[in-house]
C-alpha cells in the first residue's frame, strides 16, 4: 500500500508540472518497444522437422473417421507389395508370423494378379491423390504410401542381379531382404496406427517427396 500511495503522487506530480503525456521509463529504455510484446519465434513457427503433428481436415481439429480409415488402409499396399523380402525374417521369428498371418488372405489375393500391384498404383495415384475431393491429410498419406512402394525398385533390381546360392552373398542378400522388410513392417506399424489416432506420420525418406507432390 505504502508502495502504491507512492507511485501516486510521483504521477500527480509528474502531470502538475509537464503537459507531456507519461511514458513509463521501462519501455524508453527499450530500443525497440514493440519487441517486447512480440513473441520468440520458438513459439510462432511450428516446426517443420517433427515426425507427428495433429492433423487438420475439413477445417476441424483432426481427420474424421473416413480420412484415417482410407490413410490407414494405403500403409497396408507397399507392405503387400514388398511381403518377399519377409521371406527370411518370417520363418526365424514367431512375433512377426503372429502379425503377418491374419494378413495372408489379403496378401494371396494382392498376389493372385500379376499387375495387381500396379492397378492399385494408378488407382490411388489418379483416383486419390490427384483428386481434390479428397482431403489433404488422405492425399498425403496416400502419396507416403505411393513413393514408399516406388522405392521397392532398388532392392528389387539388386536382388534380380544379385542371386548367390551360399556363402558370404547370401548372408548379404538375407541381410538386405530382412532389412527392407523390417522397414515396411515399422512404416505400416507407425503409419496405420497413427492415422487411426488421427495423427500425421511423416515416414523417414518419403515424406519430403510426398510433400512436394501433394498441394
């Protein structure tokens, strides 16, 4: 009270004596007054490198539950698309047979044609993500899906050029075979779960390129 009684009178002072408006010394001492009220840019840039932001879509707080349930399904085509190179990693670890095996049916008739694969591509390249109807966070995630599949190339060319029947190449090629598996197996993990919770995935690689495709 004493402190405020103080103040006062300094102002009533301040204003019998000078018919300048006040000017509190604190922001005079400032060389940029309106810096003080702007905030770091910490807090007003999102960052652009984290691998799981909430989504947007249809100008709501998050997907609605047709956007995640097609996200979540186009995970499930490279995975499909690559299931050879499980074939090492599959029959060595029950774990992973426990989660491919009520995926068997879906994957015999993905395999059933042999253009199978490519039919899908040109289905959800021209039909989702070059259509506008759909929303973007469906686009993208379609668009991951698209460029992870795409990707499959490389190790398939190294593997037509590369078939030893033992010794050291074969260790190299299970190796390279496993590790391409594992890889879809953890995208369609991480992808489909999180589009299920409404989230944004943005796969290692791949996601940079779906960006710059999706508008």
């Amino acid at each position: 009270m004493a402190s405020s009684t103080f103040f006062s009178s300094v102002a009533i002072s301040s204003l019998s004596h000078s018919r300048k408006p006040l000017q509190s010394t604190f922001l005079l001492s400032s060389p940029n007054p309106s810096s003080l009220f702007t905030l770091p840019k910490k807090f007003t840039k999102s960052n652009k490198l984290r691998t799981l932001i909430v989504s947007k879509s249809n100008n709501s707080d998050s997907a609605d539950a047709s956007d995640r349930l097609i996200s979540a399904l186009c995970y499930f085509y490279p995975f499909f698309d690559g299931i050879q190179y499980g074939k090492f990693v599959i029959t060595q670890f029950y774990p992973i047979q426990a989660i491919v095996q009520p995926l068997i049916p879906a994957i015999r008739v993905f395999k059933s044609f042999p253009f199978n694969g490519f039919l899908v591509f040109l289905t959800l390249y021209f039909f989702v993500v070059r259509n506008p109807n759909f929303s973007k966070y469906v686009r993208f995630n379609t668009m991951q899906a698209i460029v992870l599949d795409v990707l499959l190339i490389f190790p398939d060319l190294l593997e037509r050029g590369f078939n030893p029947r033992g010794g050291f190449g074969l260790d190299l090629l299970m190796s390279l075979d496993s590790t391409v598996f594992l890889f879809l197996l953890v995208c369609l993990i991480y992808g489909s779960s999180s589009c299920i919770l409404g989230q944004l995935p943005r796969l290692p690689i791949v996601a940079d390129a779906a960006d710059r495709q999706v508008m």
